[in-house]
C-alpha cells in the first residue's frame, strides 16, 4: 500500500490504460483524507477534466447543495472520488478493463482513509464496489455491511437531470446516510 503522496504521484503519471493518454488532468478525489464517509462516482466529465477535481460540474454542485443542507461538508465529513480518475471521451461509461485496472488506487486510497461508510453514486460504482448482481433502481438506498464498512448505493447525481422523480429517493438516501453517521457517532464508532 502506498502513501498518500506517492499514490498520487502514481495517478498523475499513470498510462496504463488509454484514458491516461487523452487527459487534461488526473482527477485524484478530494476532502478530509480521515473522513468517517467516501462516495465514490464514476469517472471525471468535463469540467472535472480541466479542473482536476470531483464532483464540480452541474451534477456535483448539486450533490453538494444536498450534503450541505444536511451540514455535511466535503473537507470535514467525506471524502470524495470516482472509479476512474480520468475522463472516458464524451462521458461514455468506463470499459470493465478500464475500471479495474484504476481500481487498485482506488482500494489503496479507501485504506488509507478508514472510512466506516462507503456510499457508491450510480450503478457503475455500484458493479465495482459491491457486485454487478445488484441493480440501482432495485437496491438504491439498502445498506449492507461488508469487511467492516457500511455501504450503499444510491443515484448518481446526473441521473437526478435525466429524471426528476429520482430526486426525491436520492434526497431520501442522503438522509439515511446522515442518520447512519450520527447513529454512528453516537455508538462510539466513529
Ligand atoms: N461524475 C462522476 O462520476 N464523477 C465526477 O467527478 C463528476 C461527474
């Protein structure tokens, strides 16, 4: 397992798939590195591609208002960070050899960080980090508890522009989420 410092110099010079050859920027996540939740999204879009950093497009900027209006803030509360830490051309879903070849910095960073919740935006974080068994709009907002981390499923953002009836299952998820970190706090866990 490798060091904050030396993972993310690792990313940054990482051509091991295609990805890394047509990137602005390697977008590595952000927020408190001991943070007790991690949210895992997909893969950079646009926006995130110039700016190397998650989640600052339309779609972030939402999923932020919705964290903040429950107090949770990304440099206390969470951390933040994506599949793949480049950006698939025209947004397309990552191939499966692209996510499992960046999967390991993204194993690598959740040790680092310890986190007791993992919560997984969108069906693709969803096939990688808990099994392509599951189905989003089936099994969004169930949690199950795994090798010591507690995990959930729920909309990626995006999808809430597509569809507006996601919205409020996606809000109702968040609230779960919040729940299961002050339960969490509560016990002593965290
Ligand atoms: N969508 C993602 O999955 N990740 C980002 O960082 C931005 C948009």
């Amino acid at each position: 397992m490798l060091k904050w410092k030396e993972l993310y110099e690792e990313c940054k010079n990482c051509h091991k798939c295609a990805l890394g050859e047509k990137r602005t920027n390697m977008v590595f996540g952000e927020g408190n590195m001991k943070a007790p939740i991690v949210f895992i999204g997909e893969a950079p879009g646009a926006d995130e591609d110039r700016s190397g950093r998650p989640f600052v497009g339309k779609a972030g900027q939402l999923f932020t208002k919705g964290m903040l209006a429950l107090d949770l803030k990304r440099d206390r509360d969470y951390y933040i960070c994506n599949i793949c830490k480049c950006r698939p051309d025209r947004n397309r879903t990552p191939t499966e050899e692209e996510a499992m070849t960046c999967l390991p910095y993204l194993r690598n960073q959740v040790a680092l960080i310890k986190p007791k919740i993992i919560i997984c935006l969108g069906a693709t974080a969803m096939k990688y980090i808990i099994g392509s068994d599951w189905r989003i709009t089936r099994d969004r907002g169930k949690w199950i508890e795994r090798k010591g981390y507690y995990i959930m499923p729920t909309f990626h953002p995006a999808a809430l522009f597509r569809d507006e009836s996601k919205k409020s299952l996606f809000w109702r998820d968040l609230k779960s989420i919040k729940e299961k970190y002050e339960k969490l706090k509560e016990d002593g866990e965290i």
